[in-house]
C-alpha cells in the first residue's frame, strides 16, 4: 500500500496494523513521477486531493491495484469511470466533516460580513486612532437572506447556522428536495438566477462536476446584488477567480470569503490576493483535530477492506457532499 501523507493517527494505526505500508513523509506532495513510482505494484493507495488519480497513474499501479481511498469527501482528483473499468473500488469520507465544514463555511460568512480580517490588519498596521463611526461598516448578518447553492449534507448544515440568525434562507439544487427535509429548515428552493438576485450571502456547496465548474462567472456575478457576498468552501473552480477578482474590484459584490481557491494554493501575485474585500483561508474548512482523525479512520478502513477484497465501508457515490 502507498500512503500519500502522513494521515492523523487515527488512520495511521489501523493502516500499520493491516500491513506494512509505505508513507509519504513530507508534508508536500509527492511529486507527480515519485508518485508514479511507488505506486507501482501497490494493492491500495490512500490519496489526498492533491493528488491526480488518472490513467496514468493506474497504469503506474498495475493490475494488483484494488482500492484508492481518498482522505476527502469530494474525488473530483479521481477519475471514477476510469477505477471503474480496471476493478478498482474508490473510497471517500462523507458524513464526518458536514459539521467541521459548515462551522468553516460560517466563519468566513461573519468574516467577511464583518471585515474581521482587515479589522486585524488595521490594528496591528497601528492605523487604530480613535472609535469610528464610519470605521469598517459592514451589513448585518442576522436576518439577511443567505441563498445555499448546492443542498446537500453541508448545504443543510449551513442553512440551520442561518436558522439561529433568524435569516430567509433560499436554496438550489439539481432537484427541489422533499419538504419533509426543507421545510423543518425553512429553505425554500428558488432557480438559481433568483438565489443570486435575491441573496445577500450566497454560499456554495456543490461537488465539482463539469457542469459546475464556473458557475460563478462574469455574468452570474452581475446577477448579484451590489451588497451581497459570496462564500466558497466548495471547490474553487466552481468559481472563475479572474472574474470574481473584477467583481470585487468592481462593486459588483461587496466582498469574497474563499476556502478554496483555482489553483490551489492561489499564487500570491493573483488579483484575489491583492484585494481587501476577498478573505482567503488555505482549504481547512474540515481542519479540526477531531475531524481530521475521523476522516483518517474511514480512509483507513476503505483502504483496508479494499485490498482485502472486502465490500469498501464508504465507497464513492453521486450523493451530494
Ligand atoms: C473534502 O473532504 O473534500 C474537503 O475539501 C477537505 O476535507
């Protein structure tokens, strides 16, 4: 077995107590043709979402290849129809992060609402003179509309945060989900040109798929309200960075709070970097220590029910993250 990073314990035990498994020890990827190589004969590899599982890199494996199991909800780095035709079964981690991530997703909203981060810039700039009643205005969070795109696990999640602030929540989805799971939450599904128009906190939450790569564009951006602001702890290229970048320039948005970002990490000459009003954190939205050990536990258990033969605990599946 190849291990791409060294994984919370929790993983790590249940890894080592299977097999002696080869552990990627830095804290950066392996790069791309060392991946190839020790990958070669392994019967599992557990990988991360830096790492691209492609033909390649099952050509690299070899027949003996069983399982990937990826130490992540989202697998868009695998490249499932391709698992699929060799046999090899594919593994994520749903379930465990929806609380760890919406927390995230929520931190950044009041953050990015209420201009925490360059409030901190601003202090330890030494630029604090006096109480201002003009100083870093912001909107209110309660009782905004927050418009959820994407209403999956975290989706929801984010929505029953919204609920405690007594905000109008909107949703959309591929598909209007039953009332019995949006009514109790007091999300009503909406298109999504009307979530755009109507939210002031427009928060994302879909898997990356070739439909929604972009979503956020130029021209969904101009749907926007002037005020409203936009969260992604999704995948960043859900959202065209350059475009988002001009719309924060702009006015066309208020502003930006970015777990995610296209590529990843973002360059720091990118205009995104560059603008106040675009809060940007480094992918750790699940970045708990609990959650992060829950996560090495499944990854673990898929990893070792797979080169085992044995039905994976959590395989991969078009559920919504
Ligand atoms: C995931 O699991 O897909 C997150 O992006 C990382 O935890």
């Amino acid at each position: 077995m190849f291990v791409a990073r060294r994984i919370p314990e929790e993983g790590l035990t249940t890894i080592a107590a299977a097999c002696d498994a080869d552990v990627w020890p830095d804290e950066l990827p392996p790069p791309r043709d060392e991946l190839l190589r020790r990958v070669a004969g392994c019967d599992g590899i557990l990988t991360l979402l830096t790492d691209r599982v492609d033909d390649e890199l099952l050509d690299a494996a070899g027949p003996g290849l069983r399982v990937v199991s990826n130490y992540a909800v989202g697998y868009d780095n695998v490249d499932v129809p391709a698992c699929a035709r060799r046999g090899v079964a594919v593994g994520n981690t749903p379930g465990v992060l929806t609380e760890t991530t919406a927390d995230l997703a929520w931190a950044l909203l009041m953050a990015a609402a209420r201009r925490v981060a360059e409030g901190d810039r601003y202090v330890r700039a030494g630029h604090w003179l006096t109480w201002g009643p003009l100083l870093l205005l912001g909107p209110d969070v309660h009782h905004a509309t927050i418009g959820i795109v994407g209403f999956g696990r975290i989706g929801q999640a984010v929505a029953r945060r919204a609920q405690g602030f007594g905000m109008d929540i909107l949703y959309h989805d591929v598909a209007q989900l039953p009332d019995d799971v949006s009514g109790p939450l007091g999300a009503t599904y909406v298109p999504l040109d009307e979530l755009l128009r109507r939210s002031d906190f427009v928060s994302l939450h879909v898997n990356l798929t070739e439909e929604t790569r972009h979503l956020i564009n130029a021209n969904t951006l101009a749907t926007m309200k002037p005020t409203a602001v936009l969260i992604n702890t999704s995948r960043g290229p859900v959202v065209d960075g350059a475009a988002l970048a001009t719309a924060l320039r702009d006015g066309t948005i208020w502003a930006a709070g970015l777990d995610v970002t296209d590529p990843e990490p973002i360059p720091a000459d990118d205009p995104l970097v560059g603008l106040d009003n675009c809060l940007i954190v480094p992918h750790i939205a699940s970045a708990s220590r609990a959650t992060r050990g829950k996560m090495a536990a499944m990854a673990a258990a898929n990893l070792v029910a797979g080169v085992r033969g044995e039905p994976l605990p959590t395989p991969v599946t078009a559920d919504p993250v």
